[in-house]
C-alpha cells in the first residue's frame, strides 16, 4: 500500500492537483458536533439542505459504509492580483477570486475522475465515488484529517504551502490506503482573518453566522438582505475574499497554473454601470460556463444594486431608476434602497 500511495501521489501531481493526502472516513467525529450546533442556532440562514441531510455530513461512513478511505487533493487557484484592490474601487464590482473564470466544479471532478479511473485499474475489485461541494461531504475537516491544512479562525482551510487559494476535491474508495495523519493548527494568536470582515460575521474565533457572511448573502440568500448589513456589503456583488485575503499564510500562495481559474479581462474589475442594465440573457451570456450563473440574474443584479448604493456615484442614479418597475421584489427593493442612498435620505448618508 505505500507503494501505491507514493504513485497516487505522482499521478494526482501530473494531473494538476497541487497536493493530496488521505485519512478514514470515521477521522472527523468532532466535525459532526461542531455541525449540529451551528444548525440547531440557525446560523444555516436559508441552506435548508444543511439540515434536511446532517446524518450524511456529520457521518462520512453513512455516506458509504464500504469506504474504506479518503483521499482529499488540493487543486491551486491562487490570482495574479490582489483580490482587495477591487473592493477598494467603489464604481467596480468585486466577484470572489474563485468565480472570475471557469466553474471549478467542471474542472475538478474531471480531474478527480482521472486520477480515480487509474486507481481502479491499481487494484482489482476496488470502488471509488468522486465529490467536489455536490455532495453532504465535508471536505474542510477531512481536508484537515488528511493533512492538507487546517480549519483556520475563519473556519476555511488553510495550507503552509497553499495559503488560503485552493480548492477540495475527494475521492473516496475501498482501497484501505494508510493515513497521513492531521495538520495541526497553525494560527496562533493572529486575528486577522477575524478583524477583516466587513459584516462581523465571525461570533468567536472557529464559528461562522452564515447569516451575516457577504458570501451567504450574495450567493444563497434568495429576497431582499437586511437592511442593517447593506452598507456592509460594499461593493461586493458576488461572494467575498477579505478574510481570506488577510490570512498571513498567502505569503506562500501561489498562481493558479490552470489558465481557466485566471480572472476573465470583463469580470477582473467590471464596472458597475454595466453590470446593472443587465437583463436574463445578457446576463447568461457573460457568465457562461461561471459558477455565478447559477445565482441568477435577479439575485446578480440586486447585490450590483447594493453596490452602487454604496458607492455614492450619482452618475449611476439613471440606469438604478429603471429597476424600482422591476418584476422582481429583491431587484425592485434594492433599486429604491440605491436611490435612497444616493439622493442621501437613507440614514442621513450620501
């Protein structure tokens, strides 16, 4: 067996992963606890299928009792910029670093399939199952059981070699190959990741509020946000990178060396004024083939809304006027929100 998992090895590199381990499918128990907690607070928000499939997640095993072994591998989307410089611009929208391209689900479960069908061929008789985020599999703690990185104050993995710019893809198998032991916990006394969220979405260091998290309100979160945490989300239109950004770990990172997780030129720093006259196949049509697709352009347009309220650019007051008509109540909402904003009646702000 540590023949075959020096091969593995090799094979996952030639395949473009940028690091593998393995672990037991019964190496997180503690994960599971941490789950049910953090669903029986609500902190979920609106993921319903959080709690509609918490046997599965919490339990690997029932996932698949014949598994016999996980085999977690690290795929690199590291930029070629400093994801922070966008949010700093208020007339452009700011996409997290991972959805400026290609959808990675494609990408990786391709990969993974590869590196699975080979294994098979190693060892007759042997079964796999492939998952990359589609599945109740939690790819953080087994990510950290199999020594890739650990879970950091921000509840991401964090990698020595990777920094916080990595995605997680599994493999699992009856194969009884040997584990590689956990990465322990590098973070220390730093806070940073803690200290950069615009939205204080963190109640303790290794617990999240998915409720208060940009990424949850502008990916998951169907209707109008709270209108307390609209002047938080800044010009963020789709997902967010600051606490992953502040991690001091990315001194490590590297740049993706898949072409297709380099930012697309129009979604690198889009402007604003072009983002919210977008209707549904405009919208298809610049992010074919991009995870953000399937948030859907109503859902899109409503965060670029938030963004130009924030924005204090009155230059932008036109395009928003069009959408207070807008069939959809979350677009109409935030458009009345942006001109509020703007004209500088909400809250006594400009």
């Amino acid at each position: 067996m540590r023949a075959l998992r020096a091969a593995l090895q090799r094979k996952a590199l030639d395949e473009g992963f940028a690091a593998v381990g393995i672990c037991k499918p019964g190496d997180i128990p503690d994960a599971g606890r941490h789950l049910r907690e953090f669903v029986e607070m609500g902190r979920h928000g609106t993921m319903r299928w959080m709690a509609e499939r918490l046997h599965w997640r919490t339990d690997p095993t029932a996932l698949w009792p014949e598994a016999r072994a996980v085999i977690m591998l690290a795929e690199n989307y590291g930029p070629d910029d400093d994801p922070m410089r966008v949010v700093r611009m208020a007339d452009r929208g700011a996409i997290s670093v991972y959805a400026r391209n290609r959808d990675y689900h494609d990408i990786v479960k391709k990969r993974l399939k590869r590196v699975g069908r080979w294994l098979i061929d190693q060892v007759e008789g042997a079964q796999i199952k492939v998952f990359v985020d589609t599945a109740p599999v939690m790819e953080k703690p087994l990510g950290q059981a199999a020594g890739l990185g650990w879970q950091g104050k921000h509840t991401n993995l964090v990698s020595r070699q990777l920094g916080s710019w990595f995605f997680l893809g599994a493999i699992f198998t009856t194969i009884p190959l040997p584990s590689d032991g956990a990465e322990p916990d590098h973070c220390g006394n730093c806070r940073a990741c803690l200290d950069s969220c615009p939205t204080d979405a963190f109640p303790a260091p290794y617990q999240l509020d998915a409720r208060r998290c940009i990424s949850y309100l502008t990916i998951e979160h169907a209707g109008p946000v709270d209108e307390a945490l609209r002047p938080a989300l800044g010009n963020h239109i789709y997902g967010c990178d600051d606490c992953l950004a502040a991690c001091p770990w990315n001194k490590f990172a590297r740049l993706a060396s898949e072409a297709r997780y380099h930012a697309r030129a129009r979604l690198r720093a889009p402007r604003l004024a072009d983002l919210v006259q977008l209707d549904d196949a405009a919208f298809r049509e610049l992010f074919s083939g991009s995870p953000i697709k399937r948030s859907g352009r109503n859902r899109f347009v409503r965060n670029v809304l938030y963004a130009i309220g924030n924005s204090g650019d009155c230059s932008l007051t036109e395009p928003v006027e069009k959408l207070q008509y807008d069939p959809d109540e979350g677009v109409s909402d935030a458009a009345r929100w942006a001109l509020a904003r703007l004209s500088g009646t909400l809250y006594g702000e400009g």
